[in-house]
C-alpha cells in the first residue's frame, strides 16, 4: 500500500526508514521523499511513526 502517493513511496518503505531511525515526518521524508509533494499523507507518516516508533532508553532513564 502507498502511504505517499505523490512519490510512490509505501507504507513498508516508509516503515524501514522507522526501524532505521526515522521518528520524525522531516526524517521519514529525507529518508524516503514522502511527504514532499502536496503534504496529504502527513497524517499517515505520522501515524506510522507512532505505531513503529520504538521508545527512547534515555526517556525511560530520565522518567526514573
């Protein structure tokens, strides 16, 4: 499935750019081009983002 239609870039490339350390809409489009052309699936990167995203080990440290 395309979570950018204006690029062609898919859900499970944008995905990877997540696992690869991507936690931001700026970071997924650098890493991807998603996100750069009329800006709809922003709302879809970001929730992708919030679904992939894994939690920061130093938030856990300074929640402690």
């Amino acid at each position: 499935m395309f979570a950018c239609i204006c690029r062609a870039v898919t859900s499970d490339r944008v995905s990877t750019a997540i696992d690869n350390g991507a936690a931001t809409v700026e970071a997924v489009s650098s890493a991807t081009g998603a996100c750069t052309g009329c800006g709809t699936c922003r709302d879809r990167i970001e929730k992708l983002i919030g679904e992939r995203a894994r939690p920061c080990p130093l938030k856990a440290l300074q929640d402690a």
